[in-house]
C-alpha cells in the first residue's frame, strides 16, 4: 500500500512516540527538530528539576524504566536519558533532522473559501482529504538555507512550554527599561549549561517572577547556590495548590482524583443518562475529597503562615492543572531564609529592583526572572502562514485551541497537534494520542462531520467552566487531569480496542490506570 508523506515537527516526548507509532503502521515519517538531541522541554532544564510524578507514572507504555534508575521521581538527567534510550530501542534517531527548524507551514490545493463551508473534516472526513491538498512546510537550517518540503499531513508537536516565553507587559516606565539590573526569561536560563547558570546567580540578589514549575525550580537552584546569605524572592501572583507528594493522610491522591470512581462524581462530556444521575448523586463527594486533601496540605505545608492559601479549592486546581510539585525541600528553604514568597497580583519595576503591589519600598534586585510560562497557543498560530488559519487555530478570549480528541482542529485538513493539552502524565497521554492518530492515518476509522466534532469540543468546554469555579479567572487551558481514563476510553473506542484495560470490576473502578495498562 502506497504510504503518504508525513512529518512531525518536535523529536519531544509527543514527536518521538508518534514517529514509533508511525512506523508500526508502515509509514516512513520525517521528524524536524530544531534542537541538536531530543528530549523537548527536557534537554534544556534547571539544575534542580525532576519529574513531578512517579516514574512509573511516566513512562512510554511499551517501554519501562531501566531497573538502575532506582528514585521514584527521577531528576532531568534521568529522564533525558530514558527519553534518549527509547528512541535508540526503536530506531527513531535516523527518522530525526536535527537543527532543522520549521518556520512556516502553507495548505496548498484547495481554495480557503471552499474549505470554510466543508461538512467533513478535509472535505472527505479521511486523512489525507482525497489527496487534493498538501502542505508546503518550510524548514530553516541552522546557518544554512531554506528548504520547503512537501507533505501530504503534517503533526505538530512543538510542546507548550518552551520556545515562546511569555513575557509580562507594563505600562510607560515601569517596565525593565527603568531597571538597572538584568531581566531574563526561564528559557534563557535553562539553556545555559550548569556551569554558567550557576556563575549567573551566584552572589546576586534575584526576584523570580511567578510560581509555575520552572519558577519553583529556579528558586530552588538560587536557594542552593547563594544560601540565606542572599536569598531569592519570589513576586506570586497566582497561589496554587503546589504539593510535595501525590498523597494525604497516607493515602494517594490517585484514589480521590485519578480512577474510574473519581470520574464517576463528575459530569463528563458525552455521558449517558445512566452516568449522569450516578454523577448528580456522588458530587458532594466532590467536596469533602477536596477538604480532605485541603486539610493535609494545610497541615503539612506552611502555606498559610506565609500567605500562599489559594483562592480556589484543590478539586477546582486539579481541574485545570493549576498545580504543580515542589522541588525537594523547597519549604524548608523558605522557613530558614533562602527563599522569601511575596503574594502580589501587581508589580512594576524600578530604578533598584522591583515594587510589589501596596509595597513603598522596592525588593532590590541584580537579576530578575520571569517563570511566566510560554505562549504555546501563539507559537501554533505563528506557524501558519495563512492569516485564516493563524485565525481560527486558537480562540484568541480564552487562549485555547479548539481540538477534537485533544489532537484534530474541525477546520485545518491533514494536520493534527500532539501535546498541546494538560494531564496528569503527559508522556503517556500524548503517547495514546500518538497511536490514536497512527490508527486514523492507517484507515482505522475515519471522523466525523465537522458539525459534531464541534459539538464535542464544545461539551468538553461546557465540562471545563461548569467545574473550574474560582480557578478559571486565574488559568486558561485544555487539561484533562480529572477525566483522563475517560478520555482515553474516546480514544480506544475509535481504535476498536476494548477500553477497559483492568481484569476485575472492583479493580477497574478503583485502581487508577497508567501506561502499563496501555500497553499492546
């Protein structure tokens, strides 16, 4: 059977486990990754960062952790190498042009016109849309020229967190132009080797901006290098439910919020009648979980003497993934002095430092960096050249992209986006949307008409805001956490594979599901 051409553009996690997907379907895909190694957001890390989640909660489904690797969250050189090492097993890296950085994609063949009034996705609701239309993807090499290359689909795995910083805005002269010190991105920092990022902090006074993962993992790094001698602050404008451990009261979080009964007490998109009264009768269930685990954390974390008490419940930062894990110890360098939290929703700079909100005198400054995240929804829009595509590939109010299955835009034919969505371990989540697509591409089954990919992206929307209370104002994005066996189950139905992966009622309602419960 005569194979189409396909290429993916990012050897990260997503890229690598659709190339192997790929080629156990018989296609012969073509990678483009702009870095010099794979790895995506892990090849270029803070000294301090480590998995957030067990190991063998990351993990490719067909491809376990070395038995030498003995940490349950392992730290990023570990987790580099497990990525590198899965893709020698399966000879992806001849698959892979490294420093080649895709920097425009054009739909060739069909006028935009005709496409905007199609009822089925690429006018034949197949993959490759009839063969009418290809893309024109244009590859820049590193100090060399560009190359357009022709393919008849085209996936998208340029991850959202990295590439793309997303960068604070000020007003008149109370920017970082007012500043005499430096201001740097996360990113710029993590792609220093040790030795100069090290060198960077050391006996300076830094503010971090922000409290996501990698601003925790900064701080983390600064606390260890400079001591209370001087310690870093930290400028919060989001509390979160950030956590040490997946448990409370000696008890996973994975039976509250992570298994087939979890699931049960919500309302899930394109539930039956059966499930929705089943959901109706369990939700106060929902709230004593969430003051359950919000009892622990308040317990065990100082979080409240130091005034980082979110404003939203644990359920709704679940929701969300308005969550993130702390470094080891990280509110041990708190209590004794190396690293100093201050909630403030504001802040501007000035001549010596930075001025949180109600604050008079500035936190004095050499370095301030922004952990403020990426403009992933942005770097997709970025790569089409077409204005309409640019236009319709993400909602410009809430800054989502509207994805059926988390991976196919209704409106952009022979494309498809891996790893753009949040859940609780995103290796294996953009794995099974890896083999989801593979199957698709392979003729496993065709989509449905726009209209109803539609309506479904629409009640996976309706499902967010009904559940994300006060968090929404604070964070916008596409997170399955809450419903990810659920999810998964769209998924295997459309392949024509039994969802249920357990042996045992019991145990398939109550066990939480995990990569090996995937695996074929």
């Amino acid at each position: 059977m005569d194979k189409k051409r396909v290429c993916i553009v990012g050897a990260g996690v997503s890229g690598l486990a659709a190339c192997k997907h790929l080629l156990d379907r018989g296609f012969q895909p073509e990678v483009f990754e702009a870095d010099r190694i794979v790895g995506g957001v892990w090849a270029h890390t803070p000294a301090s960062t480590r998995l957030q989640a067990p190991k063998h909660e990351y993990q490719f489904s067909d491809f376990p952790w070395p038995e030498t690797v003995t940490e349950i969250c392992p730290d990023h050189t570990q987790v580099l190498e497990y990525i590198e090492s899965y893709a020698r097993r399966f000879d992806l890296l001849r698959h892979v042009r490294f420093g080649a950085r895709v920097v425009a994609v054009e739909y060739v063949g069909v006028d935009e016109e005709e496409m905007e009034v199609w009822e089925l996705w690429g006018g034949t609701s197949s993959a490759f849309g009839g063969g009418r239309g290809v893309w024109h993807v244009t590859v820049q090499h590193h100090d060399g020229p560009l190359e357009v290359h022709i393919m008849n689909f085209v996936i998208l795995c340029i991850g959202r967190s990295s590439g793309l910083p997303n960068i604070p805005t000020f007003p008149k002269n109370e920017g970082p132009e007012t500043f005499n010190g430096k201001v740097i991105h996360s990113m710029d920092y993590s792609n220093m080797d040790s030795t100069a990022a090290a060198e960077l902090i050391k006996g300076k006074r830094i503010v971090i901006i922000g409290y996501l993962k990698s601003a925790l993992d900064l701080a983390s790094d600064c606390a260890n290098i400079n001591g209370p001698e001087h310690p870093c602050t930290m400028i919060i404008r989001t509390k979160r439910w950030n956590i040490a451990q997946l448990e409370a009261w000696g008890i996973s979080l994975k039976y509250f919020y992570f298994n087939r009964f979890s699931e049960l007490l919500l309302h899930k998109p394109g539930e039956g009648l059966g499930l929705s009264i089943i959901a109706t009768m369990l939700s106060p269930l929902r709230w004593i979980f969430s003051k359950f685990v919000e009892s622990y954390l308040m317990k065990t974390i100082p979080m409240k003497r130091h005034g980082m008490v979110p404003e939203y419940s644990f359920f709704e930062g679940i929701i969300v993934g308005l969550l993130d894990g702390l470094p080891e110890n990280f509110y041990d360098k708190v209590e004794d002095g190396r690293i100093i939290l201050k909630p403030s929703k504001t802040f501007k700079f000035c001549k010596n430092g930075v001025l949180a909100e109600g604050e008079t005198k500035p936190i004095e400054a050499d370095l301030v960096i922004y952990g403020t995240g990426y403009n992933g929804d942005q770097k997709i829009r970025d790569i089409f050249v077409s204005p309409w595509f640019k236009n319709i590939a993400a909602r410009t109010e809430d800054a989502i992209i509207p994805l059926y299955r988390e991976c196919i835009h209704p409106q952009i034919p022979q494309l498809a986006i891996i790893g753009y969505s949040d859940s609780i371990s995103n290796l294996y989540t953009s794995e099974m949307k890896a083999r989801w697509l593979a199957c698709f591409l392979d003729d496993g089954f065709i989509l449905p008409s726009r209209k109803d990919m539609e309506k479904n992206i629409s009640e996976w929307d309706k499902f967010f805001k009904k559940y994300s209370g006060n968090s929404s104002r604070y964070y916008r994005r596409s997170c399955i956490n809450s419903v990810h066996t659920w999810y998964n189950d769209q998924l295997c139905k459309d392949m024509g594979c039994n969802p249920r992966r357990k042996k045992g009622f019991f145990t398939d309602l109550f066990m939480p599901y995990g990569p090996s419960d995937y695996a074929t």
